[in-house]
C-alpha cells in the first residue's frame, strides 16, 4: 500500500500490428514486454498492471530478461490464479486468449498448488512456443504415458466465458 500510495501518473502502453505484416502474437507481445520493460527502467516507475495482476518493475523486468534467449517470460504473460476447495486444488489461466488460445482451467486435482501452477506454466509455454491448439475431446501430457483428456465447457473462474478443463 506504501508504494501505491506514489502513484501520480500512467501510462497506457498498447501494441498493434498495422497493415499487412507477419507479426505474430509472440511477435506482437515480445514488443509490448520490451517497450514495457523500458518505461519500467525509470526510477519512479512502481509496478506495471498485465495479464490480469500487478507487477513489480524488477519482477517484470527479471522474467522478461528471458526473451534474450528466445524463451517465452509465461510469469509474465500468463497469469495463473489458484485456488482450493474440500474436493481439491484448482488453477486457472488470464492472457492465453491473447495468444489466439483457449484459458485453460483444472479443477478439484489432488495435485499440489505449486504442482498445477508449474504445469500450467510448461502447457502455456507449449502451447504458445510451437502454436498448439487444444480441441474439446484431446489428451495432452508430457510423456508417452501420460494422456489427460481435455474439456470444453463454461468456465468457473478467471475472466473467460469458455475453458478448457485439463483433468489433471
């Protein structure tokens, strides 16, 4: 709250392809995150508001630091919510739809918090990185073995009117 309490100005940054051009939604948000990561750079700067939650300018800026490696910064992009119940963990993605993806959702696991926000990270990342689209009725994993069936149905939590249910 201290450091909200600064707050005097924005700035609303927003990247829009124009015209005939090739760029990607990778393209298209690698540029957003670099413009942002600049504007961030300056000492006044207390936080940057992004897929769905608040940023610190150094959290934002070490996650993005990762395009210099041509890896994708998912903390940054993809904001995963998680959230419990009597019938088990759940976890939810804001800012796959950006991307041209469903949100993807899994609900009631047995899985560990810290286990269904990694593996919504390492799905995001995939589904992103090699341009996958999941279709109701799929199975994902990421083994041979592993085959988690995919569901399309309306969403019980995050922003989206429709998800995908990974029974994970």
């Amino acid at each position: 709250m201290e450091e909200t309490a600064k707050h005097q100005a924005h700035i609303l940054l927003v990247v829009m392809p124009l015209g005939e051009t090739d760029a990607t939604p990778v393209d298209v948000m690698a540029l957003y995150s670099k413009l942002a990561c600049a504007a961030l750079a300056d000492e006044n700067s207390i936080g940057i508001y992004t897929s769905g939650t608040v940023f610190a300018p150094d959290f934002y800026r070490d996650v993005c630091s990762s395009l210099h490696e041509n890896e994708l910064p998912i903390p940054a992009w993809i904001f995963i919510g998680l959230y419990g119940s009597e019938e088990g963990s759940s976890a939810y993605t804001i800012g796959l739809e950006q991307f041209n993806k469903m949100e993807l959702e899994i609900l009631n696991s047995e899985q560990e918090p810290a286990d269904l926000h990694a593996f919504l990270c390492n799905i995001s990342d995939y589904l992103i990185s090699q341009n996958v689209t999941l279709q109701d009725g799929e199975t994902i994993g990421f083994s041979a073995e592993e085959k988690l069936s995919i569901t399309r149905s309306p969403a019980v939590a995050g922003v989206a009117e429709e998800t995908l249910k990974i029974d994970y």
